[in-house]
C-alpha cells in the first residue's frame, strides 16, 4: 500500500483506487512548488530591486 492511501485510511477516508494516480500528481505538483522555499526560505523577507526610469524622478 502506498503512502496516499494509508494517509487516507488514517484520516478514516475512503479510498478510491481511481482517484489515487490524480491525487499522487497533485502531491507532486505541491512538493514542485515548495522545492523553491526549501533552497531560499527567506526569499519573502528580501527587498526586490527596483529599476527606476531617470525620466520619471526628474520630473517628480
């Protein structure tokens, strides 16, 4: 049994064997977009550079 399915059975959640191959895909899909957090897990925290046109501060 793989690890979708006893993570369901314990959450007392019927297993659909159909579903299991849709639901793996989205887990992988979860696991690709946090893949980025675990290298840089401050990212949020840093200040973006911003590039700003000479034009628009001289006439500010």
């Amino acid at each position: 049994m793989q690890e979708i399915e006893i993570s369901l059975q314990k959450h007392n959640i019927r297993v659909i064997e159909k579903d299991v191959p849709y639901l793996r895909e989205i887990v992988s899909i979860i696991d690709q977009a946090q893949a980025p957090l675990e290298k840089f897990p401050t990212i949020n925290e840093e200040v973006p550079i911003v590039v700003v046109d000479p034009e628009v501060i001289k006439f500010d």
